[in-house]
C-alpha cells in the first residue's frame, strides 16, 4: 500500500479513538503530521487546503512495528485525486470517460438542466457508500436522512451538500475499514493561505467541519471506542462577581469560561445562576463562552423589554479589551466586514460581501510589546464580530490570543468586555461601569 507509512515512535498510543470535533491532537498524530508537510512542501499546492493524518494498527506484526499511518486531503488537490502518497477518494468522480463526467458534459449541452443535475448529484451520492467499523455499509442519502430526522431540517435540506465524502476524515476512515487497519487516533490540519471568506491558519489543527461531516461520521465511527465529547463532560460552576444592583436590574462580571445561557449539553449559566439567585431573571445580551466582562441581567420584564429595545437601537455602547497577535496597521480605525453565520460549521462565521449582515467594530491600540493590547467598541452585535474583524486578513489581520477558532489556542481566550453604557430603564439615568482589568492585562486600573 503506498499510502500506508511506517510511524517509529516510543509514545503510547491513545487508549481510544480521537473525537473528531472537539480535540487536541496526540503527539502521534503531531509526528505523522510533521511527515505529510514534508510531502506537501515538495508538491507546492498553489492554493490553501486542508490535510488529514490518521495512525493506524497493521494486523499481524510485531507489537513495535504495528504503527503507521496514512494521510488525505479534502477535495482536489491541484486538480488531482490520485496522488499516490495520499488514499484515494471513497469515489472517484473524475475520470473522463467515467459516468458522470459524461453526465455532466451532456447537462452543459442540454436544456432544462436543473433537473438533469440534480439527478446526477443524487446518483453521485448513492456512489459513496461508507463503512463503519462493524463492517456495515450506508450510501451518503441514507447517512444523511437517517441523521436529519427533523422533516423541517429535510425539507430544507433533502440532499447532503456538493463534496460531501471528500473531506479528509471520511476517506482516511473508508481506507482503514477497507484494508484492515484500525484507527488509533486522527488530527487534521489547514497548510497555505486562508481562503478569502473565512480565517484559517497555516498549520493549525482544526476539528473536522460539522455541515458535511457529522452526519457520515456519527455512522463511520460507530463500532470504534471514541473519546467523548468534551462539550459534553459539563462545566464547572463558576460564580459571576455581581458588580451592581437594584430592584430592576444586575451587572455582573461573567467569569471566562461560563456561559451566557444553557447550551446545548450543559444547563449551568450565567442565566440559570441568576434565576436562583432573582426570581424571574432574564439574560439582556450575551457573551461567548470563553469571553469574560460585564453582563446585564433584567429582573423585571419591564426591565427586560427597556434594556432589549436599547440593543436594538444601538443605543448600549461596550467597550472590549483585547491582547492580539501581531500590531495592526494603523493606531486607530473602524473594521467594516459583513459577516454570515457558516451553516456547513458552525459556530463558525465567514465574510460574505454579498450575503452577510454589515458588521462595525472601531478599535484603538493601547499598548505594544510581545503582544498588542488594543481597545474595540462594536457598534454592531453580531456573532463572533470582534474575533473575526481582528483576525480576518480584510480586518486587522491580527488574531485575539487564544482564539482557537480564528487564530491559535492558548490558556483562554483573551477577550474581555470591560465597560458597558446604558439607560436606566426605570430612572432613565444614564449609568456608566467599568471592570477592573482582568488578570491577563497586567497593567494598573485606569478607565480608558
């Protein structure tokens, strides 16, 4: 087997499987990989692409030379799908003289093509007929409509998305199955420059996309020991610092690492806190997860609605402190980048020129050192706006620290909401707070 590479390494071996959407990756995978950019260094891809490695076993050898591991990349590379260092695709797609390239030739050349093509790309799909590790086998429709039971999600989306099979994961899993290798542990890895539209960095190791993969791989994993979920394992309960109070209202200062409001897996929040500390408390706006600062809390809904409409008109103003990679061109500017939610991965956002919602973040830098210190005041609210105008090349171009979505994991990520401006909404005073700077920014309290 050509792609199959022998991996000589004294480290131990996980003892299960990666999960692939949420993962550090194992000092095996970090070893295989260093092998696969040596590979992709000598074939000079002209475009950015992202890089799969998985360690396998080989039955039958000797305990000390049963690892190896094979290597894959998402799509085409440099228009290619037969490179022999790398496992070929679940279905090959591409040969000329192959049925759908004839299809497709003949749909360029007739009329009423829509039908035609969709046709073609539902035959496509019931070609990508995947494994699992019990040796039972699913054509991607099957996969796919087993996954999204919903009959609203199905109706929206009847079919997987075009080039659904072809990333990294799915066809270094189908090549294990197929040639008895067990799956020890897997890591993918973006190599060139980051597409126009969304942010990703060279060599960075990035968890395999939820849109297309999800589905095909919730079924190809089934018979493997995986590791769970870290987005499941729960959250400590962290306690908010409640830095004012009245009969209307509470701001407190959210902790990193807490959420806003119950998620998906895990109930415990700055809103379920609340709510057993004030009787019919409610959340007025949100912070990520992993940022930190100053957060209202309604405990009327007169309060509520009052608070609410200001958002609405802009009329809250927050200031955020950030430590980013980099130093940005110019001391001080505003970033103008419409961005739209990435329904393929979210909680991902992209920048869409045509499509994405304007988006307004005015920044100032503060300070310069190894790292740069900058102030950001959003005049917009949308998701993830000052990550993605900070690190996007259309932005500043300079990542926030710890940012493993958009720039590069670290202890947390540094981002902090520190100041906040409203109106009162039962005196209709205007009030004013600060935060003292959080530990990250060693500098004195001031009120910039």
């Amino acid at each position: 087997m050509a792609c199959l590479h022998p991996l000589h390494s004294d480290i131990p071996k996980p003892q299960r499987f990666t999960y692939p959407f949420c993962y550090e990756p194992h000092p095996l995978c970090i070893l295989a990989a260093e092998e696969v950019k040596r590979e992709i260094a000598r074939i000079q891809p002209t475009e950015g692409k992202m890089f799969g490695v998985m360690v396998v076993e080989e039955e039958g050898r000797r305990e000390g030379d049963r690892l190896a591991f094979i290597a894959a990349y998402s799509g085409l590379l440099e228009g290619r799908n037969d490179w022999d260092y790398f496992v070929p695709p679940v279905f090959d797609a591409q040969q000329p003289d192959g049925y759908f390239k004839r299809q497709e030739r003949e749909i360029m050349e007739s009329e009423g093509h829509k039908q035609m093509s969709q046709d073609l790309q539902l035959w496509l799909f019931r070609q990508y007929r995947m494994l699992n590790a019990h040796g039972e086998t699913k054509d991607l429709v099957d996969i796919w409509q087993a996954y999204h039971c919903s009959p609203r999600i199905r109706k929206k989306y009847p079919l997987p998305p075009g080039g659904t099979g072809d990333c990294c994961a799915p066809k270094l899993l189908q090549y294990a199955y197929q040639h008895g290798l067990k799956p020890v542990c897997m890591a993918e890895f973006w190599w060139g420059p980051s597409p126009r539209s969304e942010i990703r960095q060279h060599g960075q190791f990035y968890p395999a996309c939820r849109g297309k993969c999800k589905p095909i791989l919730t079924w190809m994993l089934q018979g493997l020991e995986v590791d769970p979920n870290p987005e499941e394992t729960g959250f400590s309960h962290l306690q908010p610092e409640i830095v004012y109070e009245d009969e209307a209202l509470a701001l407190v200062n959210k902790p990193a690492g807490m959420l806003s409001v119950p998620g998906r897996t895990a109930d415990y929040s700055v809103a379920t806190w609340a709510q057993q500390r004030w009787t019919g408390a409610m959340i007025v706006h949100r912070l990520d997860m992993c940022t930190s600062g100053l957060l209202l809390v309604a405990k009327t809904m007169e309060a509520y609605h009052h608070l609410q409409r200001q958002f609405e008109e802009h009329a809250v103003k927050k200031k955020y402190l950030a430590v980013v990679e980099g130093v940005p061109a110019k001391e001080h500017g505003i970033i103008d980048l419409p961005l739209l939610s990435d329904p393929m991965n979210r909680p991902r956002q992209v920048v869409d020129y045509e499509h994405g919602k304007r988006a307004i973040t005015e920044y100032r830098v503060l300070r310069t050192d190894e790292f740069t210190l900058l102030a950001l005041w959003p005049h917009t609210g949308r998701t993830h706006q000052l990550r993605m105008h900070c690190a996007h090349p259309d932005g500043l171009g300079c990542p926030i620290v710890g940012d493993e979505l958009y720039g590069h994991k670290s202890d947390r990520l540094y981002l902090h909401a520190q100041a906040i401006t409203f109106i009162h909404p039962v005196t209709g005073k205007r009030m004013h707070f600060s935060s003292a700077f959080p530990s990250f920014i060693n500098i004195p309290y001031i009120d910039l």
